[in-house]
C-alpha cells in the first residue's frame, strides 16, 4: 500500500474514534458496508477509501477535505 493510502486510512481511522463513529456510522454516512470500513482499516486487506469517500467524510464533519492530505504532498505539487 502507499504511504499516502496509509495515511489517509490512519487519519480517517483516527477522526472516527475522535468524533466517537462507529464503524457502521462511517459506513452510513459513505453509503457503503461496515463491513468495508473493517476490510478498509484491516491492514491486510487491500480495501481503501476513494475521493468520494474523503468529500463526504469532510463534509459530514465540516471539516476542509485539506486535512485529509499530509504537508508534503501539497509541497511537492507548489
């Protein structure tokens, strides 16, 4: 997996803790299974969040889809 991919799992793994989520509120709130939220945060599985997911995640939490991203990426777009 990339390192970008791991991040964004980590990041949104921890805003679902953080904000006391399930994962079957995750799933609700991205109209998938909870089961891909446990396939997404298991390691081994090869399940990962695409851009429609981090939109509507930024959106449910009013937070900036920036955030999702780590400094270094954006740098090396500049």
């Amino acid at each position: 997996m990339d390192s970008i991919e791991q991040y964004v799992i980590d990041y949104i793994t921890k805003l679902r803790i953080t904000n006391n989520l399930t994962q079957k509120d995750l799933a609700n709130i991205l109209g998938v299974s909870t089961s891909f939220i446990g396939n997404v945060e298991n390691i081994a599985s090869p399940a990962k969040y695409n851009l429609k997911h981090i939109r509507l995640i930024a959106e449910s939490l009013e937070i900036s889809i920036q955030l999702f991203f780590p400094a270094q990426i954006e740098k090396s777009l500049d």
